[in-house]
C-alpha cells in the first residue's frame, strides 16, 4: 500500500440487513495502524429508506468527520459497496486491489 493510502481515513459501509458490527474483527485488526476507521450505523428500516437517502447519510456523515475535500477509502459489504458507487455523484470512485491490512 502506498504511504498516502494507509493515512486515509478508512469508512466500513454494512449492507442492508448488517449492522456496523459487522466490521468488528476488522476494526480490531487494524487499531493501531494510524489510520482512522468508521463504520457509522446507517438504519434502513428492512429497506424501507431508500438507498438514494442512505448515501446522502453516508456522505454527511462523512462530511461532518473529515470535511468535503478529504480523500478517504471505503470499504463495503454486499449493498454497502453495490449501490453507493451509483448514488454519491460528488465522490470520484476508484476500485482497487490495495489490501487495507
């Protein structure tokens, strides 16, 4: 990984019916890594909300910890990572191999 990447704030994005404990081994796993990591509870309601309204949570979750400008990673789990790529037009996407452990 390259030394920039592995400062990056880290965000852990559970599917739909996961929870952010989900992540729980991995956060372990990575503490002390100097990097910060976030997995915020985005509550759906069984699929009640609609994922367009979850990414804008997500993204201002997001904005609210690190500010708009901020590189970060994110890591998801099945609609963690599936849909949000399609919904968060301000983000510029990148998929890669890097491992994040």
């Amino acid at each position: 990984m390259q030394p920039e990447a592995a400062s990056r704030p880290l965000v852990l994005v559970h599917g739909l019916l996961d929870t952010p404990r989900l992540f729980s081994r991995l956060e372990r796993r990575l503490e002390g890594q100097h990097r910060p990591v976030f997995s915020p509870h985005l509550p759906h309601r069984f699929g009640a909300i609609p994922l367009r309204k979850l990414a804008q949570q997500l993204d201002g979750l997001i904005q609210e910890r690190w500010g708009a400008e901020t590189t970060i990673d994110l890591l998801g789990f099945s609609n963690g990572w599936g849909d949000w790529s399609n919904l968060a037009p301000r983000v510029r996407w990148r998929q890669t191999d890097e491992a994040v452990f």
